[in-house]
C-alpha cells in the first residue's frame, strides 16, 4: 500500500506539473486587450514588469512559479483589487453553502430510485422512475432552473425570492434569507439525482443476474436480503470515486448555477477573471491550479476507497483478491 501511494503521489505530481504549465499557455494566449496611453495603467505597467508579461510564455511561467515560492501569493487581481488567493478562498463557502445539502441529498436519493427501478424491473415503479430520469438527463438543468423560478416565484408568488439572499439581507432577517434557499435546494437536489440514478439501477440490475445471487436466494435469503446484503454492495463500489470527486464540484461551485442563483461564490469569480481586461491571469491560475490539485488528489482517495468497500480489492496488486 505505502509503494502504490508514493508511486501514485508521484505520478501526481507529474502530471500537475504539466497540466498546470498547459494551463498557463492557454491563459496567456488570451490577449489582453490593454490599450497603452487610454486611462491610467500604471497597475498594468506595475504587473507587467512584476510578472514578465512582456516576456515569452516559459519565462512568464518561471517568474509566476518563482513569485509563488518568494512571495507566498499567487498574485494580485487588480479587477478585484486583493491577493487572488485570499479573495478566492473567502468565497468558498458560499459556494459550498449553496452546493453542500444539494449534493449529499442527491446521493442517498440517487442509490434509492436506483434500486427500486432495478428490484422492479419492467414494472411500473421502474417505467416512472426511467421516464422521469430521462426527462430530467434530456432538459439541461439552467432551463429547469428558469423555468421553476418563471412559474413558482414570478407567476405564483410561492418562493420569496428567485434568488437567494446576499449577506445584507442575512443580517436583515435570518429567516427569510434561509427560505430563498429552499427553492435552490431542492432544484438542485432532483436535478442531481437522474445520472446517479440511472447507473445503480443499470449495475444492480447487472449484479441481481449473478450466480452468487441464485446461491444466496437458494440458501433462504429473500430478495430484499440478498440485495441488500451482497448485490448493492457491489453495485455501489465502481461509483464511490465518483462521489469523492463530487466533492470538488461542492468547493468549485458552479458556473451556471451561481448566476442563476445570484449566488456571490467561486464560480461568479471564475466569469467575471474571465470577462475583465486584461483578464485576471492570476485568479484563471489559481482557480485552475487548485481544481486540478484538488482533482488528483481525489482520484488517489477515490482509488484508495475501493478497498474500504470490497475486501477482495487489493490496492497495488494489480489485481482483484478471489
């Protein structure tokens, strides 16, 4: 196990290395759009000669690594006019505050629907829950969004807000600032819920075929036992990285969901570095470079769990234990 992490840990490494350098050449091959001697640029002469952005892109690279390690700072955002780390931190938990209950209630959700499709099979319960999980695959989840925002606040005046409430209007009245959240919430939980859905009910059903299931049910297991005792569980195992990976979709929060939700986290910063000229070069890197660390560090962790839910896989070993 310690030789596969270090071998995993290295190649890593490797690999963040890379693609953190490729990330850098696509972000500076954004022009900057600057027009010298329009407004004041002292800021823009000031970066300039800090970071090299009138060097080649490796130099850039070099002198942007090098301000990391010198600095401790992944450099300042004159559009948000702060340390990019320090501002982009400070938004993380509104993106986890509107992403969190959404994600965790999807998933005992998911594996529910998932396994009540596939115990009734061909059955009525699995011709609604498919249907209903198509219709919510096929439709992209902004135009369930706007569509349950148009009817239940706009037409029927259910929500208080189509919108959720910004930290002013916290402070104003608690109460009514966590019941636009409720709207939100829920969206966002059946909206999670159809992809999940649909693959534990395609591997349980796979699973419910297997020998070992005639050899339990012969031994006196009924079904809810047996699928409940051996079938999930190994239905369940290929998707338990998944959901550690999710988690970075919790951190990262969402492009198209905090604009709909006018939600002021991590995925509004990644816009707005994107439409500010010149773009915000420092914030695209961080926000690029912490995803990918956080990536691959949950891939390691994804792998490793394997061996938390199935005895038979040996981390390492290259194999699976009989």
């Amino acid at each position: 196990m310690t030789s596969y992490l270090l071998k995993r840990m290295g190649l890593m490494l490797i690999t963040f290395v890379i693609t953190v350098f490729l990330f850098f050449v696509f972000i500076k091959l954004m022009p900057d759009n600057v027009v010298e001697g329009i407004g004041d640029n002292t800021w823009y002469q000031t970066l300039r000669e800090k970071e090299g952005w009138d060097q080649p892109i490796p130099v850039q690279f070099a002198y942007w690594v090098r301000n990391i390690f010198t600095e401790g700072s992944f450099g300042f955002s004159q559009q948000k006019r702060a340390d990019v780390g320090s501002y982009y931190f400070s938004k993380i938990p509104a993106s986890i505050q509107i992403n969190i209950i959404p994600y965790f209630l999807s998933i005992p959700l998911a594996i529910g629907l998932g396994v009540l499709a596939a115990l009734f099979k061909n059955k009525w319960i699995d011709h609604v829950i498919s249907i209903g999980i198509m219709i919510f695959i096929s439709v992209p989840y902004f135009v369930v969004v706007v569509i349950v925002q148009f009817v239940f606040f706009f037409q029927l005046g259910w929500i208080p807000s189509h919108v959720v409430a910004t930290a002013d209007q916290f402070n104003s009245d608690f109460w009514w600032g966590v019941s636009t959240y409720i709207m939100p919430v829920i969206v966002l939980t059946i909206v999670s819920v159809p992809g999940l859905a649909r693959s534990v009910r395609a591997e349980l059903t796979e699973q419910l075929t297997q020998d070992y299931m005639l050899l339990a049910r012969s031994k006196g297991l009924t079904l809810r036992q047996a699928t409940y005792r051996h079938a999930l569980k190994n239905a369940l195992v290929p998707f338990l990285p998944g959901i550690f990976i999710g988690i970075i979709g919790v951190i990262n929060g969402g492009l198209i969901t905090e604009r709909l939700f006018r939600v002021d986290g991590t995925g509004k910063i990644y816009l707005d570095a994107f439409n500010s000229t010149p773009p915000d070069y420092a914030m695209l890197m961080l926000i690029n470079t912490f995803g990918q660390f956080i990536g691959l560090l949950s891939g390691i962790v994804g792998d490793v769990s394997y061996t938390l839910f199935d005895p038979r896989v040996r981390v390492g070993s290259g194999k699976i234990a009989s």
